[in-house]
C-alpha cells in the first residue's frame, strides 16, 4: 500500500456525521449517520449491507460491507467503528473520528488485491443503553462465530483524534509501561490471542507513518485486569475467541470534551488522524495478504 489518508476528507467526514446520534433523544441523526455510511462505503467501491438486530423489543442495525479476498478460506481481517454517540454530544471524536477512519481505509484499500476477506463494519449502541453497552458488535461478532467466521483480527478504532501536550492520566495497572509525556501517541491494545496482530500493527506503523508514536498495550484475561480496555466493541470479539485490537488515542484519559457538548471537530487534529488511518490500512495489508 503507497497511500496516505488524506486528512481533508476526515475532517469532511467526521463534520458530517458530527451531531448528537442516540437511539432515543435522537434516532434521526442516527438514521442520518447510517445513511452517509453507506452513501460512502458504496462510493469506495463496495456494497454495504444493514445487518439488522433486535434490542429493548426494537430492531436496530448494524452496517457492513465486504471486499473479497483471492483467498476465500483464509481468514478475514475487520476494520470497524461504532457510529452512536451519547445523548448531548455531537460526538466528534466519540466516536465520529473512528468512522471517518474506517471509511477513509475502505478507501484506501479500495483498489488492494488481497489474499483474504476484508469486512469494513459500522456498529451501533456502543454507547451505554440504561444497563448495558457495546450491543451492536456483540450481537455482530456473535452472529459471526455462529456462522464460523474467522478472523485474522479485528481492528476496532476507538476516538482518534485529539491530541494535547500533557500527559495523559493512565489507569494504576499501566504504571509500568512507559508512557510518553505528550498526548500525541496512539495506543493498540489487545488481549492474549492479539499478541501477532499487535505486533503487526506496530510492525506497520512504524513502516507506513514513521513519524506517528504508537503506543502498544498487552491486556491478558481478555482485558478484565485493565477494565479500560474493555470498553469499546474491541471486547465484543475478545469475548468470542477472535484476536483484536482498540485503537485508540486514549479516549477520557486524555479528551477532556469526551461526552461532553464540546466534543466537536475544532477540537481534533486531522493530520494526526490521517497516520493513525495510514497505519491501520498497512495492517489490514500485512494482515490480509497484499
């Protein structure tokens, strides 16, 4: 892969789906996020899908959209963000920036021959729904393993771009890990069965985006000694057997707008987002056969 993102069509992308998107306070930005998601998936050269459902005796969706591989039996690679937000955010950065960054590697791998299936997945009610919260990719990752779907990795990108000169608070278990003092890294996480697929990524960061600082975390036990980093859909193929990784720029620890009314696109460094995005389509890459 020679491309890089383009940081004008993130920021392009990330204004348009900015705005509050909740299932209840406001199911017509919802509806309005999923449609400029498949409006743009079908624009890369793919065929997005509504996978629908049910939650609280409603039905709800997820989007994916699939790129063949050469290979049908190799397993697959998924790149996938959730599309929600809380009520009262526009929801800039949570998590408009990790769409942005899924749609912009679709892109980017538009014109790829690679040797397996790639799966660019959209989900929805991430966000806490009274008592629980990643609905959308546990119903999604579950439905796949029922099916036998395998998976080199999923790539779940989690808040993506801000950036700040402090140091961000870390959680007392990551004491140990040397954290850099500026907010302006990225950090992989992944549980046990991730450890290859981390590697890769770092392996590809460091080729693609030599200049972006990554940041890479091993969290055993599926996460559940570090709860940070079972916080996004990255958790859901944890609890399915899958290897996958957040990718993140840390989220609360370092956003001081996370769910918040100023959660909005002025806050965000889009050239920043645009390695991180550069890195997660080298991944897909190396993971996937090209």
């Amino acid at each position: 892969m020679t491309s890089h993102a383009d940081a004008a069509r993130l920021a392009t992308d990330v204004r348009a789906l900015e705005g509050e998107r909740h299932p209840r306070t406001s199911p017509g930005g919802l509806a309005k996020a999923a449609d400029y998601i498949e409006r743009e998936l079908g624009a890369a050269g793919l065929v997005p899908e509504r996978r629908p459902f049910s939650f609280g005796g409603e039905t709800y969706i997820n989007i994916a959209a699939v790129k063949p591989g050469a290979d049908p039996e190799r397993p697959r690679v998924l790149v996938g963000a959730h599309f929600d937000s809380v009520a009262g955010t526009p929801g800039a950065d949570d998590n408009a920036s990790g769409v942005a960054g899924m749609l912009e590697a679709a892109r980017l791998l538009a014109g790829e021959r690679l040797d397996a299936t790639v799966e660019f997945v959209a989900f929805n009610l991430e966000e806490l729904q009274t008592w629980t919260y990643r609905v959308g990719s546990r119903r999604y990752a579950a439905a796949q393993r029922r099916a036998g779907v395998r998976y080199a990795g999923a790539l779940v990108l989690e808040m993506l771009g801000y950036v700040s000169p402090t140091r961000p608070s870390v959680p007392a278990l990551l004491f140990w890990k040397k954290i850099p003092r500026t907010s302006t890294f990225v950090v992989a996480t992944g549980d046990g069965q991730s450890r290859d697929l981390l590697r890769t990524f770092a392996a590809s960061a460091a080729s693609a985006a030599p200049a972006l600082p990554v940041v890479t975390l091993h969290s055993p036990f599926r996460g559940w000694l570090v709860p940070h980093t079972r916080l996004s859909d990255n958790a859901s193929f944890w609890d399915n057997g899958y290897p996958s990784l957040m990718i993140t720029d840390t989220a609360f620890l370092r956003n001081p707008h996370y769910h918040r009314r100023t959660d909005s696109a002025a806050t965000l460094d889009f050239n920043f987002m645009a390695d991180v995005v550069t890195a997660v389509a080298a991944t897909v890459v190396a993971a996937a056969g090209g």
